[in-house]
C-alpha cells in the first residue's frame, strides 16, 4: 500500500506543477461502477472474490483545481460455487457486503475543457458484514465489524455533453480489519495456515465512472 501511495502522491504533485486549464463546474457528482479484486489478506483473497462495487461522491471545487467532499461506497463479494468444497460436495454460499462512508479530496488536471483526470484520497469508515453463513457443527461466529479505510484513486473523463462525462477509474481501498475465517466458520470447511490470516483487506476496483459537472465556472 505505500508503494501506491507514493506514486499516486507523486502523480499529484506532477500534475498540479504542470496543470493548463481550470476546472469548468464548481460543483460536481461523480459514479463509479466497478469491480472489486482482493489482493490482502490471503486467507480473503484465497475464499472471496468480487461481485460487483458502487460507489460516488459529491464535490465542490475549492481553488486550483483542488476539490473536496463526501463519498460513499458499496461492494458486494461472494465465495464461488468452486472455491470450496467439503468432502461431501458441500458447496458454500456465504456473501460479504461491504459499505462505506467518508471524505474525499482530489485534484482535476485538465488536458483541455473536455478531458482532465482526477486523482483523490478518501478516508472514512466501513461497515462490513457476512451473510448466508453455513457451517456443519453450530459455533459462535461473528459476522459485522466496522473498521477506519484509506481509498486512493485515479480517474481519466471525457466531457461528452454539456454537464456530462464517461471515463475509467482505478482504485485501491485498504481496510483496517484483518479478515479471520474463524469468525464465520470457514475453518469448518477449508485449511488455513496462521501466514493466511496476517494482513489487512485490500483490494483493487476497475471499472468505469459517470461525471456530472453543475454550477458553470465564469470565464
């Protein structure tokens, strides 16, 4: 995650040094859809993988090109129907929701009024949960928790219309929950080794964002 953070910091401070255009709209709400890929902590990584994420934000740019606002997510993973299975065939259905509330600032590099890419921190709460749990002897388990997250992103937009744009969006969100599958009884059904339960979840979002710029700047 560091590593990230770095270039993406660099990748800032490069674009505000050499920033050619000022940003159109004061005021601005941008959606993502994309799709979540586990990367940390193994043991995640090994028994999810993502269903689908959506997340957005609203924004008012603050000078420069700089913007700040609130933005919100809501991701959901799954263990496929092939990634584990008991001796019996037993085959697990559990899901993973993950949502998530918090503040983002970011800057807009704009190539021209119609193209610009955005890059932007977010930092906030999330609120996780496990559902349709199985297991075959009854245990306690423990399937919510709220932990603090970190979100860095990289976007690129094309203005299309007048107020609208389409582009890319990359991201990767740290969380600070260690994932333990004992929690919700996946020992039961899958090995782990005690290395599969260090880290933190992280993951990758790919996909594509929708622009809505309001409140034109004057020329």
């Amino acid at each position: 995650m560091k590593r990230t953070a770095c270039i993406l910091f660099l990748t800032f401070l490069s674009l505000f040094a050499f920033a050619q255009y000022d940003a159109v709209y004061r005021m601005d709400t941008r959606i993502n859809g994309l799709v979540p890929h586990p990367v940390t902590n193994k043991a995640f990584r090994k028994t999810f993988v993502g269903v689908y994420a959506v997340s957005g934000s609203q924004n008012i740019q603050l000078f420069q090109n700089f913007y700040a606002g609130i933005s919100g997510s809501n991701s959901i993973y799954k263990i496929p129907t092939n990634k584990i299975v008991d001796v019996k065939g037993y085959r697990l259905s559990d899901i993973f929701q993950l949502n998530s509330l918090g503040l983002n600032i970011g800057y807009d590099y704009y190539f021209s009024e119609k193209k610009f890419l955005s890059t932007s921190i977010s930092v906030g709460q999330a609120f996780g949960k496990f559902t349709a749990v199985e297991m075959t002897i009854p245990v306690p388990i423990n399937t919510q928790f709220s932990s603090g997250y970190v979100q860095l992103s990289e976007n690129i937009n094309f203005i299309i219309e007048d107020h609208m744009g389409l582009g890319f969006v990359l991201s990767y969100t740290m969380l600070n929950y260690s994932f333990n599958p004992y929690d919700i009884a996946l020992n039961q059904f899958k090995g782990y080794s005690s290395g599969d339960l260090e880290g933190a979840i992280g993951h990758f979002e790919l996909g594509f964002n929708m622009y809505f710029g309001y409140v034109k700047k004057k020329k």
